[in-house]
C-alpha cells in the first residue's frame, strides 16, 4: 500500500516558516488552508478542486494540522485572505527586512482576461492579450530594487494604468511606513499628476521621458544630440536629473522594423496596383485610400505618401523626413 507523500509538504511547509509566511497567515484553518494553497501551487495543483484532491495523496493534513475539507472550504478562504491582505503583506514586510527598509521600488501592472462575465472587477476596454470581446482585470505589483514582491493589488478592468499610481504611494508611505523612496516606472506610469503625488510626499522617482519630450529640450537648447553618442551623459535641470544614453542594439532594431514595415506597404501596394489592372471597373481612389490607412496604421505616414497615376499606385520614400524621424531611434532620456 502506497503511504501519502510527505517529503515535498514538509520541505515547503520549514521555507514557509524561513520566511514567516505561515505565520503571517496565523494558526486558524483558514490560514492552514491558505499555506496549503500556497505549497499546492509550487508542487503543481492550482485549481481549487486540484488543491482539495492533492490533501487526499499528499500528507497535508499531519504536517499543517489541517482538518477535513473541500474546495468549497478553499473558495471561502480566498475572501478570509482578502480581508486580511494588508495585514499580510505588512507582517512578510517586516519579517524580511528586519535590518534596513528598501528605499528603491518598482511598479508595473499587467492584465488578466475572463472567458466568462461574473466577476465584479472585470470590465470591458482594450484587451493587452488582444482577446477581442472578453473582460478583463488590472493587476499592479509593487517589488523593491531586487524583484522581490512586496504588495499586489488587483483593480477593475477598465483602470488606465496612471490610476493605479497613487495607491501604491499611499501604501509605500503609509501601510509600510517608509521615509526615503524612490518609485521606479516606465514613461506611461509616471506622469505629471503621479510626480505631483510624488513630490507631495517628499519621495523621489526614476522614469523616461517620451520622445515629443525629448525634441522640446533639443529645439530649447536643453539637451544636445552630440551627448547621445557619449558613454554615459548627466544634465541637471533645476530639481532633476537626466540622464542620456543611445542603445545601439535597439537602434539597429528600430531600423530594421522600419523597413520590414516598408517592405510590406510595398507589398500592399503591388497587390493593389495588379488587381486595378485585372479590375478596369475598381476605384483607384478606394485603393489608395486603404493604403493611406496601412501606411498610417503602420506609423509610417511622416515620410511615406501615396500617389495615384492612371490607376497606378507609387509609394513615395522622402529620406529627409526619414532620417529625422530616425534621429532619436535608440535613445532614451
């Protein structure tokens, strides 16, 4: 007779106490329940019925002192551990940096999508998955400078990425408790509004400015393009920091997108002008309309145009446009 399996339970159950998660989640059920969901998913089962099923073969119940349940019992767990979610997270906070606080914090957000419509978060709006027709929600982690999670919070579907900003401020200063910060994000999470909660708050950030930013300092005498092709370039500007830097590889990449972009318009465009040819009756107008739109779609149009000539298309290539809208291509601020 095959005993239930012990080792894998009891390894992840002494990592679970190395790093204080089973006792942030406390001696009740439902914090048992909960650290079994936890070793379930990092042995491999993450769906409730999984889980319950995984406690009938795995010693669960001898080494957690857990008592019979179902996956019934876990669904209840989940809205016990959203409840106590903050009080978790600060107690994981604690137990970890015990010595000195981070200072340095990063914060993305990603989405998830629904195949169904019963969830009271989930929202239609542009899908990240490209999963036309489906709702979804935003999730926003908060790590510090090493990766290492520290809270993550899960807001409706149609919530712009900007929006989610302020809370995790609001979390750094007030739930952890934290005096010196400094937030990392990308160019669409900080923006004006969020440096204004930032500054309110004395704390610092680290983000890159957007291109049309870029090109306002160059024509304002600001920046120049000759600190681009230096190792490394600092400007300061009355209270920040700039920092200048061209990434070859990416610029390479740039380049090449832009003319597999092009071979494709020319493509598109071969394609309309041979079936003008076989189509006297076709309307050149409609053909160079809808290879005006690829060409815009493709973010082409600022040094890509269309003719039409007794019903032949040309596309039309104005290097000097070209190699300006190429300037800044690997460069970041």
């Amino acid at each position: 007779k095959q005993g239930l399996s012990f080792g894998a339970v009891w390894l992840l159950h002494q990592l679970s106490k190395r790093y204080g998660i089973d006792k942030a989640l406390g001696n009740t059920q439902e914090g048992k329940r909960v650290l079994w969901m936890v070793i379930s998913a990092l042995i491999g089962s993450a769906s409730r019925l999984s889980i319950a099923r995984l406690a009938k073969t795995h010693a669960a119940c001898d080494i957690l002192g857990l008592e019979s349940f179902c996956e019934d019992d876990l669904y209840k767990d989940l809205e016990w551990l959203e409840k106590r979610q903050g009080k978790i997270e600060l107690q994981l906070f604690n137990n970890h940096y015990t010595d000195k606080v981070p200072s340095l914090f990063l914060y993305d957000v990603t989405s998830s999508y629904f195949e169904g419509n019963q969830n009271e978060l989930a929202e239609y709006v542009y899908n990240r998955d490209g999963k036309k027709g489906k709702k979804q929600i935003v999730i926003g982690l908060l790590a510090d400078e090493n990766g290492r999670p520290i809270s993550c919070e899960v807001f409706t579907g149609n919530t712009q990425d900007t929006q989610t900003f302020e809370n995790q401020v609001n979390k750094v200063a007030n739930r952890f408790g934290i005096k010196t910060v400094t937030f990392v994000g990308d160019r669409g999470m900080i923006k004006s509004l969020q440096i204004e909660k930032i500054s309110s708050e004395h704390f610092h950030y680290i983000t890159a400015i957007t291109k049309p930013q870029i090109l306002k300092m160059l024509d304002e005498g600001q920046l120049q393009y000759e600190l681009f092709d230096k190792n490394l370039a600092e400007v300061e500007l009355e209270d920040a920091r700039y920092i200048l830097k061209k990434n070859p590889v990416r610029e390479k990449e740039i380049h090449f997108n832009k003319l597999s972009k092009y071979d494709s318009v020319m493509a598109f465009c071969n394609k309309k002008n041979l079936y003008l040819k076989e189509h006297v009756k076709a309307n050149p107008e409609k053909a160079k309309k809808q290879l005006a739109d690829k060409i815009k779609r493709l973010k082409l149009e600022s040094w890509l145009f269309v003719e039409e000539k007794e019903r032949t298309l040309t596309v039309n290539k104005d290097e000097g446009k070209m190699k300006e809208d190429s300037l800044l291509d690997g460069c970041y601020v």
